[in-house]
C-alpha cells in the first residue's frame, strides 16, 4: 500500500510538467526557469551541474532562503537545479529510478552541462542524495554524479529510531515529543511496526553502524562524498535533552571513523557555532553550517 501511494505521488509531482511532453530538448533562453517541481538557475558558462533536495518538511524556497548559493554558483559556471521533492528519509527502488529517470529528462531537455554534476541536500535531503546518487552509479545511468555532498543529513535510520523512542520516554519538552513521534510512525511506515531490528533498517536506511552495514551506498566509494555536521552536544542537551549519541553528528563520525579508508574521497567537514536559521535562530542543524565559497571550489575540483 505505501508503494502504491508513494508511487501515485511522484507520478502526480513528475507528469504536470514533464520536460519530456514538451519536445526533445531547447536552449534556455532565461537564466531561471520555475516550475512547480523544480527550478534552475541556468549557468552560462556551462561548467557544472548541482542538484539541492530541501529538509524534510521543506520546499525549494525554504532552500533558498537558507542556503543563498545561486549568485555565487552563476559566477563560477554552475547551473543549480532546486527540487521540490521532500518528506522522505529513504528511497525505496521505484522512487529511486522514477527520481534517476527525471534527472535524466531535466538534463536532456535543458541541455545542463553534464561533464560534473553534483548531488547534495540538508537533512532528509541529505539521505535522498545520498542513496540517489549510489542508484545512479549501480545503475550506470546516463548522466553520473562525480560529487554527493550531505548537510547534517539523518543517515543511520536505526540510531534515529532508538533516539525518537527515548525521547519520548524523557517527554522533556512539546517539540522534542512531536518530532519522535512523527519519525517513529514515519519509520514504522518504512520498515514495518513490528521489524524494530537493525537488519530491518539495513534495508532502507543509508547506513546502520550498529552493525555496520553500508551496502546501500557502497557505489559511492568511487566518487567524492562529503558530510556536513555540527557537533554541538550542549545544544542538544539544553533544548531536547538529547545526548550526543542520538544525534546525526554522532552518526557521521562513527560512519567516518568506520568508513574512511573504504571511502577514499570521503570528507566529515565539522563545524562550531554556524548553525544559524534564516529566522536568526540558534540551531546546529542547519544550511548555515556549509561554507558556500569552499563547497563550490569543492565541486569545481
């Protein structure tokens, strides 16, 4: 049943304006072209292609104000693609190669430059890049990622469901119960309410470290990863009574300390007191951690 809706929502996201329905391919003749599931920024100098998945809960214009990379991204030769497509922490094989086969037809009809594309996004964003980008290169997919970059993304499932559930348990604060309680019945859609196990995650999720398994994104050992996280075990504590092993830095850096000579273009770039909200707020998860200038050298590398 899940399938069928997820699968009855992305055709429903994907068939309103499908590049595909309008001809084989045309030259943009603006720098920005919106639509209601994506938007791109065109590049005139046509040296890369970056492609930003949203949190979440969040849309294209949530990343826009977040995360203000498009004028500097123009200047140096990148298109940027912002997609609309969120409420995700995993992909299952249908979203994974309906998500492949429209990159393909935005790359197609708009003519991007396809000789360095980049995948990345924030949180949920964070995941669905991640596991994209491993689909891509398995597949051999017409058009291959070089670069995939995750900013504070949830990527270990199983520590992110024992971390919901003791939340609960401490009902320490309204905000802190609401969100465990979104991601436990999100995560018992995924996996199933009564496969609580690490193996049971191991299939969805990007990683599980508990049992270190990383098959879902082996692919990527061939290509440039990079993680984002800010590692601020006070703020957990003081605002949802989190301890650092609950949180996605921890995650990132056992994954790091697991993986990094498996991955050997893989970087945890970690960060302190950058995590600021468009609103001004204080949160180290966040847009803000990523330095826009160095990510874009990064890609152009």
């Amino acid at each position: 049943m899940r399938n069928f809706l997820l699968l009855t929502f992305i055709l429903a996201l994907f068939s309103c304006s499908s590049p595909s329905e309008k001809s084989e391919s045309i030259p943009l003749k603006s720098n920005v072209i919106t639509t209601d599931e994506f938007e791109i920024h065109y590049a005139q100098k046509q040296a890369a292609t970056l492609f930003l998945f949203p949190c979440f809960s969040c849309d294209l214009n949530q990343t826009k104000k977040e995360f203000k990379i498009l004028d500097s991204a123009y200047t140096k030769g990148i298109s940027v693609v912002l997609l609309n497509f969120n409420f995700r922490l995993s992909l299952d094989s249908t979203e994974k190669r309906m998500l492949g086969d429209f990159l393909n037809e935005i790359m197609d009809y708009y003519q991007l430059p396809s000789q360095n594309i980049t995948i990345g996004g924030y949180s949920g964003g964070g995941n669905v890049s991640i596991l994209l980008a491993d689909y891509l290169i398995s597949q051999n997919n017409k058009y291959q990622p070089n670069a995939v970059f995750a900013v504070d993304p949830p990527i270990d499932l199983w520590n992110i469901y024992r971390s919901s559930k003791l939340n609960i348990e401490r009902n320490f604060s309204e905000p802190s119960v609401a969100e465990s309680n979104l991601l436990i019945g999100l995560l018992d859609s995924i996996v199933g309410e009564k496969n609580h196990f690490p193996d049971s995650f191991a299939i969805h999720s990007p990683i599980v470290n508990e049992i270190q398994n990383y098959d879902n994104i082996a692919h990527l050992k061939s290509i440039k990863v990079r993680l984002y996280t800010e590692p601020d075990s006070i703020w957990w504590k003081e605002n949802r009574q989190a301890d650092f092993n609950q949180t996605n830095s921890y995650a990132l850096q056992q994954f790091f300390k697991n993986q990094q000579t498996t991955f050997k273009q893989l970087e945890l770039i970690e960060t302190q007191n950058k995590g600021i909200r468009g609103d001004g707020a204080r949160h180290p998860h966040s847009w803000s951690i990523v330095d826009q200038e160095e990510l874009i050298e990064w890609i152009l590398k």
